[in-house]
C-alpha cells in the first residue's frame, strides 16, 4: 500500500513542467495529456499509428527531459498518452470514411461506416469510444493485478537457467506467431539477433564488425529500431503509391435513419459484447506477439455469432451497421493494449511494438529495468524500481480517466485529420523521424543507419517477413545473452545448463515444440 | 508455384549464408571463442551468441523450405522482390543521398560564397543554421511525395518548404540545445 501511495505521490509531485497562475504543473501528468492528445491525432489520421509518434517522439522527449531517473516519469506519461489515444483514434477514420488506418480496424468498418452512411456518424462514434475505453480499462485493471503477481513468481521460482530458457521461448513464440510462416518469424529473430550483436561482447576484439570503422561501436538501437519500424513502413506505403494501389476514400452518404447519437438502450445492448471482447482482448494480449488484429477478428466472430441468435428482427446484423459489432471490435483490439504489458513489466519481453518504445525508453534513460527483479517489495528500503512501476499504473489508470471525460469529444474532434492525404503527410512523418534520430545522435552517420535498416524493414515487407520479431530479438539479444553467460558461469561451467531443472527442460521443449506445432494464424503478413 | 518456388529459394539462400557464416565470418571475426577458459573456469566466449544466431537461421532456412514445399501457393503476388521492388528502392536510395548531400553542403557553400569566415562559425545563427536542413529536407519531401504521384509539381517541393521549415522551428525555437542536421557534423 506505501508503494501504491508513493507511485501516485511520484506522479503528481515530481518535477514542474510549468508554472500556472503561480502553481507548478507537475510533468508527468501534464505530459499524458499531450501524448493522448498526439495519439488521438495520429490514430485518426491513416497510416500514422502510435508507435510510430511513440518512436519519432522518443528521443525528443530524451533530449528535453534528460538521462536522469526524475525523466521517466514524464516520459513514460507522453508513450502511455501515445498509445492510450492511438488506442481510441483508430476508430475515426474506419467508421467516417471506411479506412481501416490499422489492420485491426478493419472490422471497425464493417459496421461503423454503414451506420455513417445512414447518417449516424456521430452514434457509431460514441459506441467506439465508449468500447474502447471499457476494454482498455478492464486489460489495464488486468495489468495492475496479474503483472506484480506474475512478476513475484517468476522472481522466486526462476533461477538463471529458466530465465534464459524463458526468453528462448519466448523469442520462439513470437517468430511462431507473428507473420505467415514460422521459418520467416526465425528469419527474423535470427537476424535481429545478429543486428545487435555487432561489436559487442566482452573481448577487444569487435565481433563481426568486418574489420570496418563505421561498425567499431555497433548499431545504435534508435537508428535500427526507428528504421525497421518506421522508415520501412514509410517505404512500404510510398511504394503502394507508386503503383497506384492505394483506394480512395469511400464517400459519406448524406441519408439519415434517425437521429444521431447514443439512442436508450444502446449502452445496455452493447456491455455484454464489450465484457466479452475485453476478455479476449486481455487474454490475447497477454501472451507477447500476439496481435490487436487476432483480438479484434476473434471478438467480432464470437459477438456474430452471439448476436445473430439474440438479436430482435427490427436491429441490425452484423456487416449491416450493428452498434454491436463496433462494441465487439473495439473492446477487443484496445483490451490488447494494457494486457500487452504485462509481459513486459513482468518478464521484460515485449510483446508489441509500443511496448518496444517503453523498453527502449527505460534502457535509454535508466534507473528502471522493467522484469521481475521490479517488483521486490522491500522494507525499509524503498526500491525506486517499485515506486515508478506504481507511477506507470498511476499514469494508466489518469489516461483512462482523461479518456472516459474528455477522449469522446477529441475523437470527434479529430475526424479532420482523416482528410489528410498520406502521400503527403509520410514523406514529411520521415524527415520528422530523422530529424528525432539526429537529435539524439547528431550524426549524419546515424541517418543512414536508419536508412539502412528501413531498407531492411521494407525488404522484410517485400517478403513477408514479420519485422516486429526482428525489433524484440534486438532489443532481448543483450538480455539473453548476458543471462546465459551467468547462467553457465553459475553452474560451473555445465553446456547442459538449459536442461539444469525441469522448469527450464519445460521452456526448452515448449521452446522446440513451438517453432514445429504452432498453427499459423492467417491474414497477419505485415507483421 | 512461382510463390513456393521463391520461398524454398530464400530458405535455401538463409541456409547456405548462415553455414557460410557459421564456418567462415564466426571463426575469424570474434576475438574468443564458443567457449573459453580463464583461471581454470569455463566461459562463454564471444563466438557463442552469433554461432547460436547463425544456427537459428540455418534452422529457419530448413524450416522455411519444408514449410514453402508442404504449402500452396500464396495468392498475394504483391509480397514478393522483384526488379519493381529494386527499382523503387534505387530512386529511393538516390534521392535520400542527394537529399542529405544538398543537407550537408547548402550551408557551407552559401557561406563560402558569401562570407569570408565559412560556414562553422554562423552554424548557430539564423538564418544559416536552418539553411541545409531546409533546403535538403525540402528535397527529401517534394522528391518523394513526387514519386508517389509519379508527376513532379510545385505543389510537393511548396509541401516540402513548408514542412522543413516548420519542423526546424518547432525543434530550434524551443530547445536551445537540439542540433538540427547537419550542424552536429560541421
């Protein structure tokens, strides 16, 4: 409970971004509402997604706040604001203008655009919203319960053996998971694993560096990550373009049906479709690399099937505009969101690409290594680690709180952004993106590293490679190795160390099991 | 089959690259090996983690090429690198080096030509320290904002002036210590 009272105390009393009529607005809340501003904008606006604002804003956030431990809250309050907004935004231009701008709003269209052509915009807004927020709330109070629990487990039972046999399974599900085919998920790993250890390693010598000035000091993890995730999403999308692949955007049809706006009954129509979305939503989004997409699609095929059997003959199917349908949709793909966490605050695996944007924030920053060793609850001695992991809950719990007051009228707001053209707006998001590299390595050097790997990211894209298995593998690479080495130094030197205590033997078998019986899940290939 | 055809192709070549790497680049490019022994303790070396990633594409390269042959043909011809694919990455490669080549060089070439001091010490002042990124990062946009719409105009270059401008501002006006590309390197 102290720890509880001293992570919401670090939120609201740590440093003062500004002085308003002579009171000092604390940082971190401050910066959660500018996150969520920027994450509505970007969600709604097709094509951008949060992780990539999270990813351009980064190291601006690094340079203005510093390397010091007092930064990681207001920093981690912009990321969370990021990804809380994103969550919620993404639904804007699905429903307005029949643009799925992720993968997973794509069955947000089918029932959120016809009821816009029915003239009921507005309507099939507030439903999204509402979803959305309840299925984020709930994987957050998910998050809050299961991760310390999850985290202490693993702290107690987990020796160095089963902790290098935990992130090789890991690793293994998601190149199992991700993409369309398991050899391609392995590609990836393998590659991200190789990426990072370029020049690194304990001897003199920089290992497979090829004798080369310019890969002496290794890859920079902004430059990689920031080039795979971005630069090549950038690349891959301009390329669309310039085959003329792209649709333009459906119309909105003038017809009316009713008046717009949340009608008596909607709400409790909608709650039983929102509680069980959110359940798969969180149990989907709990295991790492699973994706929003999977949620959204599983919700939305229970919720038919649910609702085809329940339904009055005066309301509409699903496909046909039902209010259901958006509940299904949304409550799943942002339960994803909070639950992805748990993985990462607990194990330190992330699981998504913004949980890769929090890691990398920690590891930039320091004074908090997100894992098990987290969550150590100690006394007298109070364990910082604890304090802050109690501020990121103190920040989500604030973000859903702004989201359930404030994020409906934002979100409405915000369907101007949609009217963007992409083509415009990518070329601009990608000197946006360098601009954030440079000013966190101010070398022109690191400008064509990113190149480099948003080459990659976009040949990934070509072949159907998933690249967020190649982004977690850099990221894991150092972890894993480093506990491998304990590990086999700590068991005197035993190679049979992985096979040391049956929890371990479970992970390594588990590990192999999965890359030759893990069923494919269609229709995920942009990884 | 022309998609299985060029998966069990990638597996072969992953496979091929990663025994080539595992028995050639390991070996002489680390500075220890799998593992090693220092003061009568074994360790491991630093040819163990790329040995270990070399194994797993090796393993993906096999694993891909059962996969690619017990499966049908993928019905989305666009996933796929082809000489469309190529071409797009090498205008896309030139105009990012020319781009940063214009970054690089507006700057002290104006001032060459202007001043008698160069370029290094006015990099701080206005208008020169936002003169290479400006001018490169307008041809960076209008270029590929040209090359979506497969036509040159005015309008992409204007969206790229804009836009550079704009960003240079948000970044300087309000920190005083961000270094805008390429004033870090001159």
């Amino acid at each position: 409970m102290d720890y509880i009272l001293m992570g919401i105390g670090a939120v609201f009393t740590g440093p003062d971004l500004f002085t308003l009529g002579g009171f000092g607005i604390p940082a971190a809340p401050a910066m959660l509402f500018l996150g969520l501003l920027t994450g509505i904008a970007v969600g709604a606006t097709p094509g951008l997604a949060g992780p990539m604002a999270m990813a351009v804003s980064l190291p601006i956030l690094i340079s203005i706040f510093g390397v010091r431990t007092e930064a990681l809250l207001p920093v981690f309050g912009f990321l969370i604001g990021i990804m809380k907004g994103a969550t919620v935004g993404g639904a804007v231009p699905a429903i307005l203008f029949n643009i799925p701008g992720t993968p997973d709003a794509f069955m947000t269209t089918l029932d959120g655009h016809p009821m816009t052509k029915r003239g009921m915009p507005k309507r099939a807004l507030k439903v999204a919203h509402l979803s959305s927020v309840s299925g984020d709330t709930l994987s957050d109070i998910a998050l809050f319960v299961c991760a310390p629990f999850l985290a202490v487990l693993v702290e107690r039972f987990l020796d160095l053996p089963e902790k290098t046999a935990l992130i090789l399974l890991s690793l293994t599900f998601i190149a199992a998971v991700m993409g369309s085919s398991v050899g391609k998920g392995l590609i990836a790993i393998a590659l991200g694993m190789l990426a990072s250890m370029v020049a690194t390693g304990q001897d003199f010598h920089p290992r497979l560096a090829l004798g080369l000035d310019a890969l002496s000091h290794g890859f920079p993890m902004v430059s990689a990550v920031l080039g795979v995730l971005i630069l090549g999403e950038i690349f891959w999308t301009l390329d669309d373009h310039w085959r003329g692949a792209k649709a333009g955007k459906g119309p909105i049809a003038a017809a009316t049906d009713g008046p717009d706006g949340l009608r008596p009954g909607d709400v409790r129509r909608i709650v039983p479709h929102i509680l069980r979305s959110s359940f798969i939503g969180t149990v989907i989004g709990a295991l790492p690399g699973v994706g929003s997409t999977l949620a959204a699609t599983l919700g939305y095929t229970l919720g038919r099937k649910v609702h085809a059997k329940k339904k009055t003959p005066e309301q509409a199917d699903f496909g046909d505009g039902a209010p259901e349908g958006i509940a299904a949709t949304e409550a799943a793909n942002s339960a994803v969101s909070g639950a992805n966490l748990i993985p990462v605050l607990s194990l330190g695996i992330p699981g998504n690409a913004a949980a890769v944007f929090l890691i990398l924030a920690a590891d930039s920053i320091g004074g908090f290594n997100p894992g098990p060793g987290v969550f150590n609850f100690t006394y007298p001695q109070v364990n910082p680690e604890l304090v802050i992991a109690f501020g990121i809950f103190t920040l989500m719990a604030l973000g859903n709180l702004l989201n359930w007051t404030i994020g409906g009228v934002l979100m409405r707001a915000m369907g101007v952004m949609s009217r963007v053209p992409i083509r415009y707006l990518l070329p601009v998001v990608l000197l946006v993106t360098l601009t954030a590299i440079y000013v966190q390595d101010p070398r022109l050097g690191a400008l064509w590293t990113a190149f480099g790997f948003g080459v990659l990211g976009y040949l990934f894209r070509c072949l159907r490679i998933p690249h967020l298995p190649f982004v977690i593998a850099f990221i894991l690479s150092g972890s894993l190795e480093n506990t491998a080495r304990q590990a086999f130094s700590a068991t005197g030197g035993d190679p049979f160390f992985l096979f040391s205590s049956w929890v371990s033997t479970c992970f390594v078998a588990l590990a192999i099991l999965t890359v030759f019986l893990a069923g494919r899940a269609p229709g995920e290939g942009r990884g | 089959m022309r998609r299985v055809n060029a998966d069990v192709a990638l597996g072969l070549a992953v496979l091929v690259v990663a025994l080539l790497a595992l028995l050639v680049w390991v070996p002489a490019d680390t500075g220890s090996g799998i593992v090693e022994r220092i003061r009568g303790q074994y360790r491991i070396g630093d040819a163990m983690g790329p040995s270990v990633a070399f194994g797993l594409l090796a393993l993906a390269g096999v694993v891909l090429m059962v996969e690619s042959m017990g499966k049908k043909a993928a019905a989305r011809p666009r996933a796929s690198l082809g000489q469309g694919q190529l071409s797009f990455l090498l205008i896309v490669f030139v105009i990012f080096f020319v781009s940063l080549l214009a970054m690089r060089w507006i700057g002290p070439a104006v001032a060459g030509l202007l001043t008698d001091t160069g370029y290094r010490p006015l990099r701080a002042s206005l208008p020169w320290k936002y003169l290479g990124y400006v001018g490169g990062g307008m041809l960076m946009v209008g270029s590929l904002i040209s090359l979506a719409e497969r036509r040159i105009t005015l309008r992409a270059f204007a969206i790229g002036f804009v836009g550079a401008l704009v960003l240079a501002m948000l970044y300087d006006l309000p920190f005083d210590d961000f270094l805008l590309p390429p004033n870090g390197d001159l």
